[in-house]
C-alpha cells in the first residue's frame, strides 16, 4: 500500500495483545494506536478518527459490545473487527453477539497473522504484504 497510511485503533485491555497486533500489521502501511478499554477507545476516536477499529469484548470498564454499540451509534460506517478468546465464561458466543450487534468481522483468540491481515484487508482494500507464519 502507498501513499498515506490507514489508521488504525486497537482497543484491548492487554498491552501485550496491543502490540502483538500492532506487530502483525507493521509490513503494511498503517498507523496505530492504542486503547485499554473501550471508554478510553471512545475518547481516543474523537480525536484520532481511525480507519479501522479493532476491539476485544471481554474488558473492564467498558466491555467490547457495549464499545461496539456506541461507535455504531456515532460513525455507523467505521470498519470494526471484534476479537475474543471467550473469556472466562467461553460459553456464550461474544463473537456472534458482536456481529449482531454491528462487528464487521470477528476472529477467535489466538489468531494467526494471515487471518488478522485478511480481515484488515477485506475491510480496508489494503495489501498489507507477506504475513509471518504463526499464532498469537
């Protein structure tokens, strides 16, 4: 991709996972960010106005769903890919709830680099270039 580069916010309570996916997507042409809940998520998209969203449901403070709910409600057409590992309730499908709820795309925890870069570029027509094999 050339030219200027796509914004794009992670929103996740665990730094950790913040940076793995800002690392799985640093051959593309983006800039990211990051957010640990889904308040300072919201805070940060007023000013920062991503491309992209990318959001965790399970989180303190604001969980994803509710995060997703207020962004459809303010910018119903900004790209969002939920992400989840279930939790510790992983019983209750967060990802189609998501989806229901206005989620672009979800993708199960851990994921690989190819299934994250596919979803970016499925959202954003972006060629983010040859991924790195393995799962986060």
């Amino acid at each position: 991709m050339t030219g200027i580069a796509r914004k794009i916010l992670i929103i996740d309570d665990e730094e950790m996972m913040r940076d793995t996916i800002a690392m799985m997507l640093e051959d593309g042409d983006f800039e990211i960010r990051g957010a640990a809940d889904g308040n300072i998520g919201l805070r940060e998209l007023e000013t920062y106005r991503p491309d992209l969203v990318i959001t965790d449901i399970i989180m303190p403070n604001k969980e994803g769903i509710e995060t997703i709910l207020e962004i459809r409600r303010k910018w119903p057409d900004l790209p969002i890919i939920a992400i989840s590992g279930g939790g510790r309730t992983s019983n209750m499908d967060f990802l189609e709830a998501a989806k229901k709820f206005g989620a672009n795309e979800t993708l199960h925890k851990p994921f690989t680099v190819d299934e994250i870069v596919a979803a970016v570029c499925r959202l954003l027509g972006a060629d983010v270039g040859p991924a790195v094999e393995g799962r986060y």
